[in-house]
C-alpha cells in the first residue's frame, strides 16, 4: 500500500509517526536531512508503526521534499 506521510527532521524531543485527525502521517525524526540520514529514519520508523521489517517499506516518491510517498509491503 501507498503512505503519504509529512516528515519533519531535525526533531529536539521526539521520534515517532503521529495520525492526524483526517488519516494524515506526520513523521517526526531526530536524524538531519543529509545524504538521505531522515529519509532512512523515517523508513524504520514507518515500518516500525505498522509493524514490519523496515526492509518491506521503500521511498517511491519526494527523496528531497519534506512531503514523501512510501511503499509500505504487509504481506506475509
């Protein structure tokens, strides 16, 4: 399945995926946005949210925007 997710990088005080209260992902991460470290961090944290291995979750879309696409693989 397709997530679109906001991530906003450089976090003081928390790491975690937020729902907002119309189905929006806020993805919150203390890792910088260099050479793709916050697009990794938002990676593990996606696949740690819905519960599967962070290599079943891929960036498809945004690499450089704060507005991303990931591909979120649940099967077993």
């Amino acid at each position: 399945m397709k997530i679109s997710a906001y991530l906003k990088p450089n976090s003081h005080h928390r790491e975690e995926v937020v729902v907002g209260d119309d189905g929006s992902l806020t993805i919150y991460t203390k890792a910088p946005a260099i050479e793709g470290r916050a697009n990794a961090a938002a990676a593990k944290l996606l696949a740690k949210h819905f519960g599967v291995a962070p290599s079943k979750v891929k960036l498809v879309r945004g690499a450089t925007s704060k507005y991303k696409v990931f591909e979120v693989d649940k099967t077993e």
